[in-house]
C-alpha cells in the first residue's frame, strides 16, 4: 500500500478527530439508540432509526482515518 502523505499537523488533527469520535460521539450514540429501541417499535422509531444512522456514519468516518493514520506512519 502506498504511505499517505500529510504533514505532522494534519495527522495530529487525524488522530485528535479519530479519539473524540471513538472515545465520545459513537459511546454517546450507541447509548441514544439504546434508549430509543426502549420506546418500542423500532420502524416507526424515528430517533431510534436516527440514532442507528449516526453510528453507521461515525463508523464510516472512523475507518476512513483508521486508514489514512494507519497509512501515514
């Protein structure tokens, strides 16, 4: 695999973003989800289907900078 190039900044600015959306955002989303699956029927649940959305995005996002972290050193 080719190493990504960016500057010690950019990865800095890669790895900061990569620990705030593991270590905060997609703890907090897991847990909204939970709490919306409690309200019953989850295809008519609009924060749960919300929520559920959000984690797979932040998902998509964490393996994105996985990649150009993981690439880069």
């Amino acid at each position: 695999m080719q190493k990504e190039l960016i500057t010690e900044f950019g990865y800095k600015r890669f790895v900061k973003e990569f620990k705030q959306l593991a270590e905060v955002e997609k703890p907090y989303w897991v847990k909204e989800k939970e709490i919306a699956a409690q309200h019953g029927d989850r295809s008519e649940n609009a924060e749960y289907i919300s929520a559920k959305e959000m984690i797979r995005n932040l998902d998509k996002r964490l393996r994105f900078l996985e990649k150009i972290i993981n690439n880069s050193t």
